[in-house]
C-alpha cells in the first residue's frame, strides 16, 4: 500500500544563475521571477 501525503507535494527547487535568487515551484519556471535570469535546479535543501 502506497501512502500519498497530499500536503507535501512534490516541488522543484531552482537557483537563479543571475542574481542568486531561490524559489521553489510545482514546476520548474523558465526564468528568475526577479530578473527573468537563467534559473538552474537545485538539490532539495535540508531542513
Ligand atoms: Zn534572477
């Protein structure tokens, strides 16, 4: 039986390669959301 939590989605966590903003999304954006930069995926951090 496979528990699924739907209070913990699943979430892409990105890196703006221009400015070093970080966000986390359901999907990876395309661009920074602060300067429309190359955005990179980052490993999920640690709590
Ligand atoms: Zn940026």
């Amino acid at each position: 039986m496979v528990y699924h939590d739907p209070y913990t989605p699943e979430r892409k966590y990105v890196e703006c390669l221009d400015c070093g903003h970080r966000t986390t999304a359901p999907e990876t954006p395309e661009s920074c959301p602060e300067c429309e930069g190359a955005v990179k995926n980052i490993a999920v951090p640690r709590e």
